[in-house]
C-alpha cells in the first residue's frame, strides 16, 4: 500500500484522462483530504468496505487515514484536489459551520444543471497553480470554499445505493475476502458464500470490481503483508503465512511485481525505526 504520512503544504488539484486499461496496482492513504471528481466517462472507487459506482457528476470526499484506490470502466477524466482542514478554517475556525459534519467519508452526485458551473470552478483551480504567482495560494483557498459550498447546495448524497447495499451479494463477498484474506481462498468457495454458479459469480464479481477473483484475493493479501511488514518484526515467511499465502517465494514474487521491490527492501525503505530495522538485520528471508 502506498502511504503518506507527510502534510502537504497547500491545495493540490490535478485533472487526468484513464483508460479502462489503466489498473492502480495497490491501495493507498494519506495524511491530507481527497476530493476525488468524475468528470467523464465511468470508474469504481473501493474505500474501505465500500464500494463506489461512479460516473460524470459523481464525487466523493476521502478523509486522511483511509485506504482507496480506483479502476475505470471506460476512458474517464477525472478531478482530484488535495487540501488540509486547516484549508477551510481562518483561526482554526471552520469558514462555514454546516459543512464540518460532511468531511468524513461521503459520496454525491452534482445536479446536472450545476455541473459546468462546478467544473468552472475545477478549471480556475487548476489555472491558479500553473500560474503559482503570489496569488495563486489565496485564490485557490477561496476557489476551494467556493466548491464547498457550490456542492452543499447543489449534490444530492449517495446516502443509499444499491449497488453498495451490504446485502449485495459480490459486496458481501469483498467484505468476505477483507475479513478472511488468511483462509484458503477458491472460486468455488467464494462462489458458494454469494449463493451463485462459480461461473456466473466469476462474471458478476469483474463486472462489479473490475478485476478476477483470484486478482482481487491476492491485492488482498499483499496490502494486508505491506501493513505487517511496517507495523512488525516478524520473519518474511510468517508474513507469508499470516497473509494467506503458503507459499513463501510465490508471496515474493507476487510482492515484487506490485511493489517492485522485494518484502525486505520494503520493509527497510519504510520503516525509519533504526532499532527495529537492527532487530531485523539477522533476519533470514
């Protein structure tokens, strides 16, 4: 899982296309805000146990500490901003007092009547920090509460979607699969838990994560083995094995290639800990 623990300094804001193809190989969180916007075309976000059909007018807010990633169901353009809390606050007191209980995780969908003032907004923001002149910090700060309050007056909450009712069968089995990564995962028993053919649960699970079970179990594990490699001393084998995976080199072969690197080196490129890092020098992988 990618992490950020650093604070960003001021309001970020990036526009990019993606292709159905496109695939974000792991998980990530960070210490700041994420506005994230479609402006085009489809895509599915995962947070936590939920998971987001998205399409153009769609948003939603991601709060620091919470792991997500997305994939893209066709060519999609899509808006992220990046901002702290303090972005919205003068003296530490929020600029307007109704939107304070919205900054944890929500999702909406802006009134399509607003969408091209909303995206006036986007384009301003993201002129301001090509231009990054001495006024540019302010006048994104004031674009940023101007997006805040265009989207409290204008979305309409996703308090309830089908498609992320607990009660939706491939849901139940992603929540599944994040509560028992370390058990012997298999089509069939998968299927058998959603009540469905393996063949045809094998169909409704891609065309509701956008990737193969199997995929999915293993992106699974390697971000639950990327949390214990930081947060334990434990040997590169019992990761291994805590994280479902009975087969040790298979793991770090499988690691490698999202990663990049190897369980080490992960472990050692991360974890700033000087004592652990020696406790882990006699460590054999």
């Amino acid at each position: 899982m990618r992490t950020s623990d650093e604070m960003i300094d001021r309001i970020y804001i990036n526009q990019l296309t993606r292709n159905a193809d496109y695939k974000m190989p792991v998980a990530h969180k960070h210490a700041y805000y994420e506005f994230y916007y479609v402006r085009s075309g489809e895509a599915s976000l995962f947070s936590g146990r939920k998971v987001l059909n998205m399409k153009a007018g769609d948003f939603a807010l991601i709060p620091p500490g919470v792991s997500h990633y997305a994939f893209y169901r066709s060519t999609c353009v899509r808006i992220n901003i990046y901002f702290n809390f303090s972005d919205l606050c003068e003296d530490g007191i929020p600029f307007h007092t109704d939107f304070r209980e919205s900054l944890d995780f929500s999702s909406g969908t802006i009134t399509a009547a607003y969408r091209d003032e909303l995206t006036g907004i986007f384009d301003r923001m993201i002129t301001e920090g090509r231009l990054d002149d001495r006024y540019s910090l302010m006048i994104t700060k004031l674009l940023l509460r101007e997006m805040v309050l265009y989207i409290m007056r204008y979305s309409l909450s996703h308090a309830k979607d089908k498609d992320d009712d607990p009660q939706d069968v491939i849901t139940s089995v992603v929540n599944y699969i994040n509560e028992n990564y370390a058990q012997p995962l298999d089509l069939n028993t998968l299927a058998k838990q959603a009540g469905l053919s393996p063949s045809y649960f094998s169909k409704k699970f891609k065309a509701k994560t956008g990737m193969g079970m199997k995929e999915y179990v293993t992106l699974t594990r390697l971000r639950k083995a990327s949390t214990e490699l930081l947060s334990t001393d434990h040997r590169i084998s019992e990761v291994s094995s805590n994280c479902g995976f009975s087969d040790p080199n298979y793991f770090k072969d499988c690691f490698r290639r999202i990663y990049e690197m190897s369980p080490r080196e992960y472990r050692k490129a991360h974890v700033p800990d000087a004592k652990l890092m020696e406790s882990l020098e006699g460590i054999e992988d």
